[in-house]
C-alpha cells in the first residue's frame, strides 16, 4: 500500500456561544480548520484535521497547517501509510519543526491503518477501556456571575469538570473561581485555567487568594521557570500546558515535581503517533492526563475519543468534545456526548466519513 495523493480541506468552525475568550484579551469568533485527506493506490483514504487556536496561542497558525503541507506532501507520496514510525521520520526530515503541520498526516494514516486492519484505532492504539470516558467543558473568560451561571447551565448537561478560563487581573480571576466553587457539587472537579496569561506576582496573589477552594490550578504562567516557582508556593494540584510541548519538557517536569497532571494535546505532538508516545511515558510516570488538542470539528473529537479511550482510566483526568462547541459538522460518525462522558467510534479506523457539502473542494491536492 503506498500513498498517492495528499489533500486539503478550509472549514470554518463558528461557535454555539458566539465567542471564545480567554487570557491577555485573546478570543475567537471562527476557527479556520484544516481537513487532511490522504489517498492510497488501494483505494483506501484516511482522513485528519489541525485546527490552531489562532495565531496567537501556540506557535502555530492555520494558514502555516497548508503551507507546511505544500512543503511537506510531496516527501510522502509512495510512502506505505501503514509503517507509521516510518513515516513519521520522513515528516522529521523533510520538515524541522512545525509538529502541526504533520498531525493531520498522521491522524490519517492512523484512520488508514485501522481501516486496512478491520479495527478502530483505539484498539491499534492500546485498547478500549469500558464502555466511555470522562469529558470537561471549557468556560469562556466573562464576568464572574456569567461563567458561574454557565457552569450551573453545563452540569445539568452531565458535565462534571470545568476549566474555567481565568488569566486576566488577579481580584477579578479570584472572584471567577469563587463564584464558580460556590455552584459546584461533591464531586465536581473545578480547574482554573490562565493559559499563561498572569505573571509570577499576579499568580501568587491568585493561589493565595483561593486558597480555601478545592481547584487545580493549570498554566499560571508563560515560561517553564515561573510556572515552576508558582507550584512551589501552593498546595493546590498542579497541571502543565503550554510548556509541554514533547517528550524532554514532560521529562523535566517530572523530575522537577513541577505537575500534577498535564494536558496532551494532538497536534502540538505531532499527531497521534507522538501523542501516544507522550500517554504512555505518562502513564509510566504515574502522570494523569487531559487528552485533547488545540481546537477542531468531529474528525479531531474523534482522534481524541481515541487516544482518550486507549488511556487507561486512572491516568485520564479528562479529554473534551469540540465538536459540540461548533455549528459546523464536518463528518458522520463522529462520537456525541453524552450527560458529560464521551465514547470512541467501534468502527474501523477513526469511524468517521467527511460531509463533502461542507468541505468543498480542497484548497491543494499533491500527488507528486
């Protein structure tokens, strides 16, 4: 089986609630998602999707996810998409960097080798543990009554975990945290994330000031060290981020006791193949861990039902459901939520078929 046309698809992903904000005034109306089509002489197409949470967040952008294709499809072609380890090297060579640009390969060819393999890729990637996994919902940055009245709307939903997107000045977050603590229930979990939006001064009055409130604590901070320095001045559970962005940051983390947990997201690895590397070194490490990526449709909800249903439950802290943020549905099969608790497709592959009356036509298409 070799491959022998790679494609791309632009979707825009508006959003149910609107608007999407979170630290230092960061926040998105549509996300631009790319669907990665990748085509074998056996007839077989697996497909993968990359969607940046804009420019501005991690180094990534969804107009490099196409140019980085361009760039980067035509080393694979006749590769076997099967030979995963394989491919991945070849990704590494012909491109340094830029992980994203590769998931969307890679979560393909994954949907192809579970296709050609009759399995669904949870099993290829582990196994499936029981019959469905815990999801959080993400809470756009607002005032602190509005993100406790949506926390309130979203557990009679089924959810039980929220991340609250905090990160903004220090008296306000604290209220946010607060307010949302006092309508949550016994075993409710509530985590308070600055996606690196305070510095050390702000954060440290933020743990201080909540000091009495059961919550995690995520990413207070932007660099490594700080984020550090944070973690040493509470006791409040710890997870990483934005700094964990491959196996020799997650590492040091370790050895520096500097988590609790830590969040995998998809295409910040690579794909799926470096992200399972990621989850089992974890688990190894006795690291719980939020399966997720940086944002997407069905076809990326569904690469997390995956790896997510693959992770033993004991180690997975939770994973989320993009999917259901968006108006858009970019592919039947995708998995739903259900009352907060999400399952992998049992069909071969991601189980996943694109609506072609969204997609279009695609915006490149390399065979050579």
């Amino acid at each position: 089986m070799k491959i022998k046309r790679i494609s791309a698809y632009q979707v825009d992903l508006p959003l149910h609630e609107g608007r999407y904000a979170w630290s230092g005034g960061k926040s998105v109306d549509v996300f631009d998602s790319t669907i990665v089509q990748v085509e074998t002489d056996t007839g077989l197409v697996g497909h993968g999707e990359v969607c940046p949470l804009g420019p501005f967040y991690l180094p990534a952008y969804a107009a490099g996810v196409r140019a980085g294709l361009t760039e980067l499809a035509p080393h694979l072609i006749g590769l076997d998409p099967r030979q995963l380890a394989i491919l991945n090297e070849h990704m590494d060579r012909a491109l340094k960097g830029h992980p994203y640009v590769k998931s969307g390969i890679d979560i393909a060819c994954w949907d192809i080798l579970g296709q050609a393999s009759g399995q669904p890729a949870c099993v290829l990637l582990g196994g499936r543990y029981g019959d469905d996994f815990v999801l959080y919902r993400a809470i756009s940055q607002r005032p602190p009554a509005e993100m406790a009245d949506s926390v309130a709307a979203y557990r009679a939903e089924g959810y039980r975990r929220f991340q609250l997107k905090v990160g903004s000045d220090a008296d306000t977050d604290i209220q946010r945290i607060q307010a949302v603590a006092a309508v949550l229930e016994p075993g409710d979990v509530l985590i308070a994330d600055a996606n690196t939006g305070w510095l050390v001064h702000e954060a440290a009055r933020v743990v201080r000031g909540v000091h009495d409130v059961d919550v995690y604590i995520e990413q207070p901070c932007l660099s490594y060290d700080a984020n550090l320095s944070i973690r040493r001045r509470t006791s409040h559970p710890f997870v990483l981020d934005e700094t964990i962005d491959g196996i020799d940051a997650l590492l040091a983390a370790h050895r520096d006791d500097a988590m609790d947990a830590v969040n995998i997201k998809i295409s910040k690895f690579g794909g799926l193949t470096k992200a399972r590397q990621a989850r089992d070194l974890c688990v190894s490490l006795g690291i719980a861990m939020t399966i997720e990526d940086s944002w997407g449709g069905d076809i990326t909800t569904a690469a997390i039902a995956h790896l997510a249903h693959s992770t033993p439950p004991e180690f997975l802290f939770t994973a989320t459901d993009f999917n259901s943020y968006v108006t858009v549905s970019t592919a039947e099969g995708a998995p739903q939520r259900r009352h907060g608790r999400m399952a992998a497709s049992t069909a071969p592959g991601l189980g996943i078929a694109p609506r072609w009356e969204t997609l279009g036509e695609p915006v490149l298409a390399i065979d050579s």
